[in-house]
C-alpha cells in the first residue's frame, strides 16, 4: 500500500483540486494501485490464499454436516515436542457429547433463578497480560519520511515534524575482536509525523518484507519488533546447534542476559528468521545442481503424527536439508537438472539414477557380519567380500598417489571371482547371505565404478556427518510438530551449515538476511567460499 490510513485521511476534493496536473496524475497511479491491491485482499479466502478454514465469514461456511476440519494453531504450532504443554486437565475435551435432557421438576418444587451469563472476555477491572521488564535505551534514532506520500516530492531535512510513534529494539552486539564477549543494546526508535509543503502530513514508516513462503505464513517480517537481528541470530542457534528447548532458552536468556522473552516471542523469532531465508533456498538448490558430486542421504523425522524424512544434499561447498516424504518423486522434483555424480547408499529408490555411486561402508560392516555369523557359507563369503574390498581400498589410495593406472583390468579377475560368489549366493539359505549377495549384484556397477576415478569418495561419510547432529536432536526434541516447524528448521540449518562449509561465521550474515528483509530489500548472497576451500 502507498497510503496509509492517516494520509488516505488527509484527501479531500479542496486538497485534490489544488495539485497541479503533473502531481495528480502520480496521486491517481498511487490510489489505483493501492484499489487494486485492496480488491485482491478483499476475495482472499482459503481456496485461494494459505488462510485457516476457521477465517472465513459465519455465511461461507459450510453446514454442521459438511464441517471442515479446523487448522488454527497455537502460539507454539512449530514448537519441538519436548516443549509441548500437556493439556490442562480442568479444560474440557475438544469433543464434548451433548448433556444429557433435564428431567423435568416435580410442579411443587421452588423454581431456582437462573444465573445471569457472563460475557465472554476478560472482566472489567482483571489485570491483562503485558511485558513488565523496563528497558533503558543506549541510543535513540529518529525515522523521518524521506518525501512526500501524497505529491512525491522530497521532504527537507528542516521540514516540520513531529513524533509519532515508536518501539524500544533490543540487540545483540559482537565485541571487537580485541575486546572479548558479547553485550546487549537497547535502542529507541522515534517515528515522525513531517509536514509537506503542499500540506500533507507523512508518517514515516517501519520496513516491512514479503514473507515468500506460505508454509511460514502467518509470521511476518518487520521492523517493528523487540528482538533485533543479532540477538535473532542467537535465538536461531540455541535450539539448532545446540538443541535446547524453547523454555530452556527462556532460562538461558533470563540468567545470563537478564532479558524476559515468552516462548511465543522466541517461536514468532525463529519462524521469522526462516521466512527471511526463504529466498537463499533457491541459490542452495542451484549451487547443489551445478556440483559434480553430490553426496545424499536421509534418516526419519517426526512431524507430529506424521513420520517424514530429513534429506540432505552435501557438496564440496553447500549443504541443503528437506523435509519430506521418502520416495522417487522427492529426489526427481528437488533436483530435476542434475547432471553430476550421486553418492549414496543401496536404497532402491536411487537406483534409477544412472550415475551413481555407493559408498562402501555398509557392505564391508555386512561383510564383518558375516564373518562373525555361525554359518560357514556365510563366513567365507564374508571374508570373501572383506578381502576383495581390502584389496581394492589398498589399490585406490596407491593410485590416489602415484602414476594412473587402470585397475579395473588390473583387479579382473578379483572382481569375477567376486561376482561369480555373488550369483552362486542368490537364494542361500542363510537370509543376511542372500541379502548382501543380491545388494552386490544389483548395484555392481555403482558400487565398483570408483575403480574408473580413484579421486572420487569410498565412503558416504560427508552426507551422513552432515545428518548426525539431527539424529541427536531427533532424540531430544522428538522432532516438529507441524510442516512450518519442519520448514524452518531445514532452512536455517542448510544456510548455518553452507557458512560454515564456506568458510565464514553464519550468525553474523544471517543477522545481516534477517535486517535487509525486514527493511523489504532483497537479501545478501551466500558468501563465497574462502580461499583454499
């Protein structure tokens, strides 16, 4: 919107009739504008826009037999589950069943009174529920509007104005690196009401930025909050690099920082430091289409009665997390322009892959398992397995080293012997036998085709490096409770994680995202990785 609600206040036929034909015809383009955008907000309903069933009118409902299901959320909608609260116990359940039908009074008995009702609300006179912490400001900084919201001319710096409005930020600063440690900044700021010389008044306004993503909807990003970006950033960090939950980062910030934030501040914190890096998702997926060796791997992931995966996507320089089903159809509509080479494991969903690689790891942990195994079949294919893969790991680092050589016809007839195992295996008797056999020979090709690059990786060990800290967490936090939860957590984790592979300290960049999409400007790339990386 151009115009607010004080200045659209301000038009009148005297104030229109005044502007000359060059100023009026920019006033009209604005007030278009400003009517189309309303007229789209005003058919907004949920079958068009990511809006709750519960936010249409009482007459657009639909019937008591045709009722659809609710989807409000609380204020801890994403919260991890460990901080969910167990229901009150004197509240009643969601679904009541209807009273029973009162017997009717015997004719002689007294007629009680009934109670008045009480209106829903508040009572008058109850105490309401506010921030009680008083903050005293470092600085102060004043927002003057830079021109004129109705004619479009520049507004002088001598202008008259007067304060609006205004809100205390508080924010955390990085000491320099000669004075250790961290401190927080309070800052006042002051909104100014400025007087134009056509004679219209105009607000100066906080930023706002477009939240990209409807899945993190309804946060919004704004300047106008409490907490700033840096002491954001450190919102972001506690619960995803050191998996603490909301109320013990309540604790954390009461008795190291003496600041009292509510667990629905830091939640509406986190969620907004996500919708800000929304935009940074798209340059995460095409650094990771454009490498030419990506490492993939995925473990499960609650998402409140659902069971989903976390994905991750790992290469040289950038690591991207989703959040999704398991299935064909993830790995096709994430990276549809692939080109490079996968590493991965021997699920049969990445088999259609023509270009793939399998780390060796699980087989020769299989292998040992074998060994171990009172079936004498199966100990001697295990050793059998395990001497081959000795073998070829010995052979793959000398080549890493020395002069090129061409060891798939050097170890031939190794392989052969191997494969030939692999066949004679196929339905043994003995289940793990058979299972390692029939993995060798599905995925021969896959998995022996390091013998053609010597340079590429044995092992899947970057990708699942990369899941571990999240096994962890999913032990702790019991995983999200809602896909914007789920949404913001693999954001935010794959650009901490594409820092740190680059090179560079995230919190300090990502505080920099979260200011510039507050203010409604585009946000900073990824840096670069640093030199030698």
């Amino acid at each position: 919107m151009h115009l607010s609600d004080h200045s659209l206040s301000q038009l009148d036929e005297t104030y229109v009739q005044a502007l000359d034909e060059a100023r009026l015809r920019g006033l009209s383009l604005r007030l278009l504008e400003d009517l189309k955008e309303a007229r789209e907000r005003l058919r907004q309903n949920p079958t068009n826009r990511s809006r709750p069933p519960s936010s249409r009118a009482p007459w657009e409902r639909p019937s008591a037999g045709d009722e659809e299901p609710s989807d409000d959320a609380d204020v801890e909608a994403n919260l991890p589950a460990q901080d969910r609260d167990a229901p009150d116990a004197a509240s009643a359940p969601p679904d009541e069943p209807p009273d029973p039908p009162e017997t009717p009074a015997p004719e002689h008995a007294a007629s009680k009174p009934e109670k008045p009702k009480r209106k829903p609300g508040k009572p008058p006179g109850a105490l309401g529920f506010g921030r009680t912490q008083v903050f005293k400001a470092h600085e102060t900084i004043i927002h003057r509007p830079e021109t004129c919201a109705a004619c479009a001319e520049a507004l002088p710096a001598q202008a008259p104005s007067v304060a609006d409005a205004g809100f205390q930020s508080v924010d955390l600063v990085w000491g320099d690196p000669e004075q250790l440690g961290l401190h927080l900044q309070v800052t006042d700021h002051r909104f100014h009401d400025t007087l134009c010389g056509c004679g219209h008044h105009t607000r100066a306004r906080p930023g706002e930025g477009l939240v990209d993503d409807p899945t993190l909807e309804p946060v919004a990003l704004s300047e106008w909050r409490l907490v700033g970006p840096g002491l954001a950033t450190l919102i972001v960090a506690l619960p995803l690099r050191f998996r603490m939950s909301y109320r013990r980062i309540a604790e954390f910030l009461h008795d190291w920082l003496g600041l009292n934030l509510s667990v629905g501040t830091l939640d509406r914190t986190l969620r907004e430091a996500a919708a800000a890096a929304v935009p940074l998702e798209k340059e995460l997926i095409e650094a990771v289409v454009a490498s030419d060796l990506l490492p993939v791997d995925e473990t499960s992931w609650p998402q409140g009665a659902e069971l989903l995966w976390r994905w991750v996507f790992t290469s040289a320089t950038t690591t991207l997390f989703v959040v999704a089903k398991r299935g064909r159809e993830v790995l096709d509509r994430l990276l549809p322009g692939f080109a490079g080479w996968r590493m991965s494991d021997g699920w049969q969903a990445y088999r259609h892959f023509p270009q793939r690689l399998r780390g060796w790891a699980h087989l020769t942990r299989k292998a040992q398992g074998l060994i171990e195994s009172f079936d004498r079949e199966a100990q001697a294919f295990g050793h059998q397995v395990q001497t081959t893969f000795d073998t070829l790991i010995g052979a793959i680092h000398a080549a890493r080293d020395g002069p090129p050589v061409d060891l798939p016809i050097r170890h031939a007839a190794l392989l052969n012997e191997l494969h030939a195992a692999c066949v004679r295996l196929l339905g043994h008797r003995h289940a793990k036998t058979h299972a390692l056999a029939v993995e060798l020979w599905n995925d021969w090709d896959a998995i022996f085709r390091v013998l053609e690059n010597p340079q590429w990786p044995l092992t899947n060990n970057d990708a699942e490096r990369a899941l571990r800290h999240w096994v962890i967490a999913r032990r702790i936090m019991m995983g999200t409770r809602c896909e914007a939860g789920s949404r913001a957590f693999a954001l935010l984790a794959s650009v901490i994680d594409t820092c740190r592979q680059r090179g560079h300290v995230p919190w300090r960049y990502l505080a920099g995202v979260i200011a510039k999409r507050r203010a409604g400007r585009a946000a900073a790339a990824l840096p670069d990785p640093m030199p030698g990386l």
